[in-house]
C-alpha cells in the first residue's frame, strides 16, 4: 500500500492526523497570506518601497550639521577688509550669502520671515576702527528658533573666522581677531530646544490627526456598503467632501488649542504674534491636511491602503518640514520636496507668529503655498472621487 | 399591437441594447426592456443573472458600455444627476449608517434630498413605517424585517416617481414579506413605478410584469399569465406514494425535461408532449399514484427557462 492510499484510509477513517496537523494548518494559512500579499498590489510595493525609498531620501537629505545657511548681508561699507571677512565667512561653508540688504528694516524682515538664518552687519568705519585697533564690532544676528540649525555655525565662528583671517591680516601674531564678533541669537536667546520643538509640535500633531481622521472617511464608506446608496442620491463630490471635512476642522482646532495652550502655560512658550493670524493659519492648515487625507482617501481601495498611504506621509512631513532637522541644512533637492509638505509652511508660521512675532505679511508666502495646497489636494478629491462604482 | 404601445409620458423606463462587462465577463447583453409608469416589474433570475448591474446601469451607479435609454424621461447617460433626484433605490445589502439611529438616518437621507423640514419628514415616516418606540435605535441593532423596512421607508423618504429594489426581502420573514408587498402595492396604487428583483416565485407571481433574466439575456417577459403561456411546457401533477422512487425513475427518459418534488406532489414536465405522454403512459396504470394535467407554475417554468439558457449561453 502506498503512501497516499494510507493517508486516504486514514482521512476515511476519520481518523485526525495529529502528529502533521498543527503544521499543516500553520502551511495552510501562510500559503493563503502570501497569496493575499500578492494580490495587494499597493501592499507590495510598499514591502520595498518603505525602506528603500525612505532610507535614501532620508539618509541624504537630513544633516545635522547643517551647511550654506541662507545669510542676509548688510554692507555699510565696502572696504578690503569688509570683503576679506565676508569671503572668510562664506569659506567656512556655513554661511551661504542670498541676499544683500541695505538697511537695517530690510534685514529684521528676512530674519523674521524666516527667509535667512543669519545676518551679518559689517559697520561703517569698520577697516579704519580695526587699523586703529579699537576693537570694532562683526554683528551676526541668528535666528535661534531652531538652536540646531543656528548652533553648529555660530559655535565655529570666531576659530573660523581668526584662522580664515590669520594670513589676509597682517596681523599673524595677535591672538585673536582684531575685532570683536558680536552674535545676537535673536528670538531664543537661551537656545533653548524647548521653544522650537513646542510650536513644532502642534504642527507635527496636528499633520497625524487630521491625516487620519479623513484618509479612511470615503474608504469606510466603501468597505461598509454605505456609499452605494450614498452615490446613489442626489449628491455631489464637491458636498461629500465639504461634509466630511469641516466637523473636523473643528475637532482640529480644539487640537490646536489644546496643544497650544498647553504650550504656552506648562513650557512657556511665548506668543509674541497675533492669536487671531494664528488661529486663522493654524485653520488653514488643519484643512489642507484634512483635504491631502481625504485625497488619499479617494485613491486608495481599502482603509489599509488608506493608512499605508498617511504614513508615507507623514514620514516625510516629520522629517523634511524642518521639525525634527534643519530645513536649511538639507539638500536643495530635499528642500522641494519639503516645501509641497503643508507641515514645512506651517512650521515657519507657528514658530514666526510665536517665537519672533511675524506677522502676515512676513508669512504671505508661506500662507499662500499652504493655501495652494489645500486647493490642490481638493481638486484632486473632486477629480479621483468615484460617482460611479464602475 | 400598435393600440398598447404606450405613450411615451406613460413609459417610466425605456432602454436598449444595455450591455456592461466587467474584466472582459459580459454581465449584461443587449438588455431592452420597457416599464409603463404605476407597474410593479418584476425581475427574475438566478444569482449573478445581472440584476443588480441592471438596476446599478438604471440609476447612474454604473455606466453601461453599450445601449441607451431613459428613465422618467431622461436620458441615463446625460442626465444621470436629474434621474437621481426622482429614483429611490434600495440596495441588496442594507447601506443605510448601522452606527447612525432610525431616526438620524431618515433626517439624513431627507436632508440630502433637500426636503424642506427633515425632522418633521423623517418623524412621519417613523410613524408610517410603525418604528416608533424605535426612532432612537441604531440601525445597526434592528433585526432584519426592520432594516428592511427603514430602507424601504428611506428611499420612499424622497416621493420618488421610480422605485428601484434590489432583492429586497432577501432573508426576511414571511410575514414581513408579505407586509412589505402590500407596502409596495399600495405605493403602484399611487402611480410609483417599482422595479424590484427577486428570486421568489411568490414575488414573482404579485408582480404586474415580470422579465426572466440569465446570463445577462431577457428570455422572457410579459404578465405571469403571458409568460406561463409563452412556455411549451406540458405539465402534470403527481399525487400517491411512492413519488421518490417515481422521481429517479423518471429523471433522465425521453421527453422527461424536469422533476419537481412540490410538497406531497410531483411535477413532471416536458417541452415534447407527445414524448413526454408516450414515456409516462405505462406508469399511469400504476396503483396508488394518480396523474393530473395541469399548468406548469411559473417556477416550472423558469427552472426549464434556466436549464435551457444554461445550453444556450454558457
């Protein structure tokens, strides 16, 4: 008798197989997984994309010890040796000079617009003061709401500078600059992390709720039979999507205000800004991000979909929107993608209303990038929302 | 004929040459049919006949590849917005909110039909539909005879002019059918047009039309009286003991297209009467069984319907 002829006597029988029947089922249930894993297409590539995809964006694009800031320089007087400080600024590949500024209202507004990091003054009278050996002032003023951006230049500034300068002066013995190198951490004088991470925070907190409240509201519509009759009633994509995204811009805004005030009374941020251009910002942003999960919403097949989709989101947004790095430090290629992240906008317009007391001019164009998002994500709502279950 | 061909203001659904597939499987093929407004039509076929992508094409939910129409007027493809407003449908699974209560989704459903006062609408219908005691329940918790008639009450909700109800009394109770029937009557009495789908030959019969669908093809329509009619098949009924062992002995021989076991009762049928009279002949002397001509019913009908479309078109 054969092998198989026993098996069959014994299934015949009813006889269990008890020694092979734990693992045979174990085999069983892994055969069926893996065939389900193969039919989901978006799971599987999520399987390479996650790691590969996000370990190279990430591993490039984030740097700790950030390089070529964006520096304002405002030049009162143009001499060689104005010039020589200036070249041994940009030498130590910290400071990267965008603009060239030439009043003192100018150069306060880039800092707080968040458009440069530093800015470096060289007064009038300056070479003379250093001939004569007065010890005139270098003014760099920093933006230190976010002390690590700032940080790592600032604390290399004056070696840098003094060996950068050592063989341009004439001056080679002297044991330090013959001039002093003021640095004004303007905002967050303390550095202290707390302030940046706090206003971050709201933003980054905000991203995930909101994300999620709406990436799985059309998908639960499909997966528990609702939208057949939903689709089948005089309803437009436009009304599904206004219906479902404003109770949660009131749900976000509680968030908001929470995490604020939690902000400023227990780590006692300041809030140096309007409350009113924040809350009305901060409502701007809880709707972008409700309309980019509500996007994802209509793309994805089922809520699994739905949430693979938010966190591949969400990553990014946590680490290319200048919360947890400099935004400043990363690769001008990073930086792209980082500004089409509603979190990047937003970051600058918390921690300016709140840290430095901008105002909405100095976050027009954070604004309006946030406000074309937004827009961008509905239309593509409206556009991929399915009026038919063809 | 030319006298009965209605008006078109009297005709509630007109369509032609509907087709639909789906990943290369067609569904539905060259689908015509007409429905006269106040009608309750019946649609009945097997499982996966193409019933719901029907109902589905008729409504605006899907699209068909081929084929056009109207409903209420309309044309289906243009103006699938305007049909909408004026068709309740009632979908086969119930999709109405289960974690909403009776009464949240009627005010809901009335609400997005722009009813002018939904509370008060949504309140009367609670009393039509006798849910009241229940209007704080949530759907999801109303045992099946009751979400039934939610839906039924929800897409009523609108006054629509055209009622499209899939298989709605799937795995309800037979007196919550039959409620639910004279519901439907007493709605046709008011000149709604119903189109409802089903499997029950009960159902079937309390239609005022009826259209037989397999496989995407209408075999046959008409009043069941019609259809029966339009059948070539000779029937007869079997009473007497014995009938299991009468059954296999007659399944398979010339002439013998179908068997039935009905009750106490037998139902032999042929579309051949001569074959099928020659085969039964000997057996009709037999003691103890007697043999009676009869109407083939409307499930005879169909089940020989279903045998033979399965030759014709799988």
């Amino acid at each position: 008798m054969s092998d198989e002829d026993n098996r069959a006597d014994m299934v015949a029988e009813g006889i269990p197989e008890r020694r092979f029947g734990f693992w045979r089922r174990c085999y069983a249930m892994m055969v069926k997984e893996f065939i389900q894993l193969r039919r989901d297409r978006v799971s599987f590539a999520m399987i390479v994309m996650i790691p590969v995809l996000q370990l190279l964006l990430f591993g490039y694009a984030i740097n700790t010890t950030p390089r070529n800031l964006p520096t304002a320089v405002l030049l009162q007087e143009d001499s060689d040796l104005a010039r020589s400080v200036l070249k041994a600024l940009q030498n130590t590949a910290y400071f990267h000079f965008t603009r060239e500024v030439h009043d003192v209202t100018e150069f306060d507004d880039l800092l707080l617009s968040g458009k440069v990091l530093f800015g470096v003054e060289i007064p009038r009278g300056f070479e003379r003061a250093v001939r004569r050996g007065d010890d005139p002032a270098l003014l760099v003023a920093a933006d230190a709401t976010d002390p690590i951006a700032a940080g790592s230049a600032l604390s290399a500034l004056s070696v840098i500078v003094q060996t950068a300068l050592a063989h341009d002066l004439f001056v080679g013995d002297h044991p330090s600059p013959p001039f002093e190198i003021r640095v004004h951490a303007r905002y967050n004088p303390a550095s202290s992390s707390r302030l940046n991470i706090v206003p971050g925070l709201v933003g980054t907190i905000l991203t995930m709720t909101m994300l999620i409240f709406t990436a799985l509201s059309v998908t639960r519509e499909i997966e528990r039979g609702t939208m057949e009759n939903l689709l089948s009633m005089p309803i437009t994509p436009i009304e599904v999507m206004l219906g479902k995204i404003v109770p949660y811009v009131i749900v976000g805004f509680i968030q908001a205000t929470l995490i604020i005030g939690i902000g400023v009374i227990l780590f006692g941020v300041p809030l140096l800004g309007s409350l009113t251009l924040l809350a009305a910002l901060s409502t701007l942003f809880i709707t972008a991000n409700l309309a980019i999960g509500y996007t994802f919403s209509t793309i994805a097949k089922n809520q699994l979909q739905a949430m693979q989709m938010s966190i591949m989101f969400f990553l990014p947004s946590i680490l290319l929107s200048g919360f947890m790095f400099p935004f400043a430090g990363m690769p001008v290629w990073a930086q792209y993608i980082g500004e089409g992240l509603p979190l990047t906008h937003y970051l600058r317009i918390v921690r300016g209303i709140m840290l430095k007391g901008a105002t909405l001019e100095n976050l027009q164009y954070d604004s309006i990038d946030l406000l074309a998002l937004m827009l961008l994500a509905m239309t593509v709502a409206v556009t991929r929302f399915r009026r038919t279950l063809d | 004929m030319t006298a009965t061909t209605p008006s078109r203001a009297d005709i509630a659904i007109d369509v032609h040459g509907f087709s639909k597939s789906f990943g290369g499987r067609e569904v539905v093929h060259d689908l015509s049919m007409q429905v006269k407004r106040g009608t309750i039509y019946g649609f009945i076929g097997p499982n996966g006949s193409g019933k719901t992508t029907t109902i589905r094409m008729l409504c605006g939910l899907l699209t068909p590849d081929s084929g056009e129409g109207t409903c209420l007027g309309y044309d289906i493809r243009r103006d699938a917005d305007k049909i909408k407003r004026q068709v309740g449908y009632m979908t086969q699974r119930f999709s109405l909110y289960q974690d909403l209560s009776v009464r949240e989704n009627l005010e809901f459903v009335a609400r997005l039909y722009g009813v002018r006062d939904a509370r008060a609408t949504a309140r009367e219908m609670i009393k039509r539909l006798g849910l009241n005691g229940r209007e704080e329940q949530l759907a999801g918790e109303l045992s099946g005879g009751w979400k039934q008639r939610l839906a039924l009450g929800a897409c009523t909700l609108s006054n629509p002019q055209l009622l499209l109800l899939d298989e709605p009394t799937a795995g309800v109770d037979p007196k919550a059918r039959r409620d639910f029937w004279n519901e439907i009557h007493a709605l046709a009495a008011r000149g709604l047009t119903v189109l409802v789908s089903t499997h029950y030959m009960d159902e079937a019969e309390r239609c005022h039309e009826i259209a037989y669908i397999a496989y995407g093809h209408v075999l046959v329509h008409g009043t069941v009286d019609e259809v029966i009619a339009k059948s070539a098949l000779t029937t007869y009924t079997v009473t007497g003991d014995n009938l299991t062992t009468l059954s296999a002995a007659l399944s398979g021989k010339p002439g013998i297209d179908m068997v039935a076991p009905f009750g106490t009762s037998l139902h032999v049928s042929g579309r051949d009467k001569s074959a099928l009279d020659a085969t039964i002949a000997p057996l009709r002397e037999q003691h103890g069984v007697h043999w009676q001509h009869s109407e083939p019913s409307l499930e005879d009908v169909f089940i020989e319907l279903m045998t033979r479309s399965k030759d014709n078109f799988q």
